[in-house]
C-alpha cells in the first residue's frame, strides 16, 4: 500500500494540501491508471498546478554571482590578496 495517514486523504479530499509526485505515482500505479488520467481528471488540482513561462529562466554566471553575494566574496578575496602582496614585496 502508500503508507497515507487518514488525515492525509483527508487533507487531499477537502483540497487543502495535494499528495507529492512519488505518492501520485504509486496511487496511479495502485488503481492502474495513467498519470495524466489521475491529475487531469480533477479540476482544482489543475487549476492549482500553476506554470510559469519565463523566457529568462537559465541565469547567467555573473547574474547568479551578483545575485548570491559572491561577486562581494569574490571582491573581499582579491582586495585582501593584492593587500597582502603589496605588504610582503
């Protein structure tokens, strides 16, 4: 069997929580019926599947670095080597 709770079917009757993909896969499985049958053949849950369309989805390097703080680690670093340098020469 899935191992659900009580309380989780319930949860997932009443729509205020959705079981996970591995726990869609094994009810599939279980009633043996495909995925899509198993998601499409309830509205609220599709209408709670929300996809984004981002056109600027894959980040570049330096945007990611800018965006993380590393470009500052990355400042601090090279600040601190060349002080050192400039020190021992």
């Amino acid at each position: 069997m899935t191992n659900v709770s009580r309380q989780a079917i319930s949860k997932w009757e009443v729509g205020s929580t959705y079981p996970d993909i591995d726990r869609l896969v094994q009810i599939s499985n279980l009633f043996d019926i495909t995925l899509d049958s198993l998601i499409k053949g309830d509205d609220s849950l599709k209408k709670s599947i929300v996809i984004t369309k981002n056109a600027k989805a894959q980040t570049n390097v330096w945007e990611f670095m800018r965006s993380t703080g590393w470009m500052m680690v990355i400042a601090i670093i090279y600040l601190v080597t060349k002080m050192i340098i400039a020190v021992f020469s």
